[in-house]
DNA sequence: AGCACA
C-alpha cells in the first residue's frame, strides 16, 4: 500500500534537516496538534513547554493526560516540523527521547468510549468480560484485560469500549460494583477524564484484543453474574449519598498527611486526613458530600510528588452501617434473607432496560422477583429496595459528572 | 489499578 507516497503530502518547505527515513506510519495530520508520549511522570505542562522552547518551538500549548500530552502548535507547518524531531534525545533529560506523533481528531468516536475496570477476579477472561457488557449494552465492542508480561497472570484490571458515548456513561452508574467471577468489579474512567479517548496510540503492544461476534454471546440466562443476596440492600460505597470519604489512590510515599491536606482544602471543610504507612494511598474525609465530589472531579490525576493521583471514593464502614441499620428499620422483615453472598440465576426473561428498577447493584436485587422469590407472595421489600436505589441514582444523576465515579 | 482507622 501506498503509506510512502500519502505521508509526505503535509510537508514543510525549509527543511535541510530532511530526507530518507520516517518511512514508517504518520498516517493523517490532523491540523496543529502531537501526541506526544512516553512521558516521564514528573513532568508537568511546564516541564513539556521547557523542553519545546529548547527545542526552538517556545509557543506551544501543552495539555497534560496520564503519561501523554498532546502540543498544540501555532500552526500545522510548525506542528509538521516538530514531528521530524520524532525518536530525537531530549536535551537534558537522561535518556528520554521525543515520541510523537499526530493526535487524532479530538471529537472522534471512532476510537469508541472506553472505562476502566478494575478488582477483577484473576481468572476473569476477556471473553467473560465482554459477555458482561454486551448483554447489558450493545454497543459494546471490546475486552481487554491487562496481563504481565512476565507471567501472563491477569494484572486485575481491563477495559472496556463501547462504541456509544451513552452505554459508556451509563455503564459507569450501572456496573459498579457487580459481581464477576465472585469479586465485585470497580469501574472507572480512563486515564483522560472526558469520557472520550484522544489520543490512542498504537504503540508496539497492540496485544490481541478480544473481539466476539455478537452470535457467539453467552446468552442472558447463562450469565456469569454472581448476583449478591444480602440481609440489606445496601448502597456501596460509591452511590451512598452519606458517604464523604475520598480514596486516594497512587499516592507517593513522599507526601505527608499535612501536605494531602493542604492540596484539598479548597474543596470543603475536612474532617481528617489519613495516609496508612506503605499502602501508596490515603484517605481525605470531608465534611460533606459535595465537597468529596468536588474534590474528586477536580484533583483527579493531578500530579503531586512524582506520581499523579487517582481519586475514588473511599469505604467507610461507619457510614455503611448507619446506612444499614435506617434501611433496616424502615423495613423490618428479616425473611428472604441468606447470610452470605451466593449465587443466583439471573432471571430467565432478563433483558437488558432502561428502566432503573433492573439495575444490578451489588446486595440488591433485581426488581423481577421471578428467580428468587420461591414464596410466590411478594410482599414490599423489593419495593422498597428498588425505590431507596432508585432514588440514589436520580441524586448521583441530577448533581454529577462521570468522573467522580472513577 | 493501591482502601486505614475505629
């Protein structure tokens, strides 16, 4: 194919630096702005605007994601040119050379919406992943789990692209929290917080996806929900409206609990701060729910130390039992109750819904009692649990952006 | 990709 003839069309006029090689990809300038990648985690936009102006190129915008940025150039002459400095040592910087290329479009969907998914099961396969989403979203079009490269044991943790903006968005409310292979899945945003990928790059690794042809999906009533029982319907940790307790995750070693503080103090009045000894986390307690979705909105991925950090919502036990014991008194019925988790067949007419009421939350279950009401009489409670539920959604929909669910 | 303290 012709990648030798099409990739030169963009090019610059002055240049006596030139000629041969880039014989490799740059498919598509996209007007002024790079990828550039590989970045050392220490560096921030300053530290990439600094090494642009030693590179001859000091007004360049740079906008910072997890370890890649994109440069906006003045225009897509000067942006053609940096892109010659492609594979160049970066002066200064220890070994480090420029990697980069051009961005993609920054509103395509072509590279679909992707989350994070995370607290998988070991043994949790890409294929049993993406049976999860599909039956619930259909626009679902790829699993992946991360593996080491080593061992080639599964590193907990994957992703998850839909094709639509929508199934990712709710898939972010819905699927927090459900069982896969007996763990309850995390689910998060991506490295970049718009909901949208920007910049993929094929890097060498481009590992084989997996890719099911929609026959081939396990059908709904061969499910691999673990679908919890529990005493209480309980809301988890991530939709309880009590809960102000802020994770925070990737946290380096070198920061003191004085210091986290001082970092989210804007956000709200903080009831404490806590950083346990070797854990690479800490915990921030405000006052208010609010301030925590702030705060989480906000700071998340923001670089302290040398690490940037991920923000989550944290567990509190406290809070989850006074939840807990207000759901049981509104409710004192203690039948239908087994102790532990277990498994449960999913509804045989299970369909995946828009409607709230089918929300598959961890201790909640679905509002079609036909799998396990074995009593034929359906008294309240499943009611009840649908409406507290429900309603959570309608708070976390009215007041929140995606992320703070990360 | 990491969840403590009571």
């Amino acid at each position: 194919m012709s990648f030798n003839q099409t990739q030169h069309y963009n090019v610059r006029q002055n240049s006596n630096t030139v000629a041969n090689t880039n014989s490799n990809n740059n498919p598509v300038p996209k007007g002024n702005v790079l990828y550039m990648g590989d970045l050392d985690l220490s560096w921030d936009e300053r530290v990439v605007s600094q090494i642009w102006a030693s590179l001859g190129e000091p007004n360049v915008s740079v906008k910072m994601m997890n370890r890649y940025c994109f440069i906006t150039f003045l225009d897509s002459l000067t942006a053609s040119n940096a892109l010659l400095k492609n594979g160049m040592l970066i002066p200064g910087y220890g070994g480090k050379r420029l990697k980069l290329n051009w961005a993609q479009a920054s509103s395509n969907a072509s590279n679909g919406y992707s989350i994070f998914v995370g607290d998988l099961s070991p043994n949790v396969t890409e294929a049993q992943l993406f049976d999860l989403f599909i039956n619930k979203y259909a626009s679902t079009d790829h699993a992946k789990i991360v593996y080491d490269q080593a061992t080639g044991v599964s590193r907990g943790y994957g992703f998850v692209r839909f094709n639509s903006l929508m199934d990712q968005q709710h898939a972010l409310l819905e699927m927090q929290g459900i069982f896969l292979n007996g763990r309850a899945i995390k689910i998060g945003m991506t490295g970049n917080k718009q909901g949208q990928l920007q910049g993929q790059q094929h890097q060498g690794q481009q590992q084989q996806d997996f890719k099911v042809p929609i026959q081939s999906n396990t059908p709904m009533n061969q499910s691999q929900f673990m679908y919890p029982v529990q005493q209480q319907p309980t809301l988890n940790h991530f939709t309880d409206p009590n809960n102000t307790t802020v994770f925070v995750g990737g946290l380096s070693s070198l920061v003191t609990e004085d210091e986290l503080r001082e970092y989210f103090k804007p956000f709200g009045t903080i009831v404490y701060v806590k950083i346990p000894v070797g854990k690479g986390c800490g915990f921030v307690q405000y006052i208010d729910r609010v301030s925590a979705e702030n705060a989480i909105s906000k700071m998340q991925g923001f670089p302290i130390a040398n690490s940037r950090i991920r923000l989550s919502w944290g567990r509190s036990a406290k809070q989850t039992a006074l939840l807990q014991q207000q759901l049981y008194q509104q409710q004192r019925q203690p039948q239908l109750v087994q102790q532990n988790y277990s498994y449960v067949p999913p509804p045989m007419n299970a369909k995946p819904s828009n409607n709230h009421n089918n929300y598959y939350l961890p201790g909640f279950q679905t509002a079609d009692a036909s799998s396990y009401s074995n009593d034929g009489d359906n008294n309240d409670q499943e009611n009840i649990n649908v409406n507290a539920t429900t309603n959570a959604f309608q708070r976390l929909e009215r007041g929140s952006n995606a992320s703070m669910f990360t």
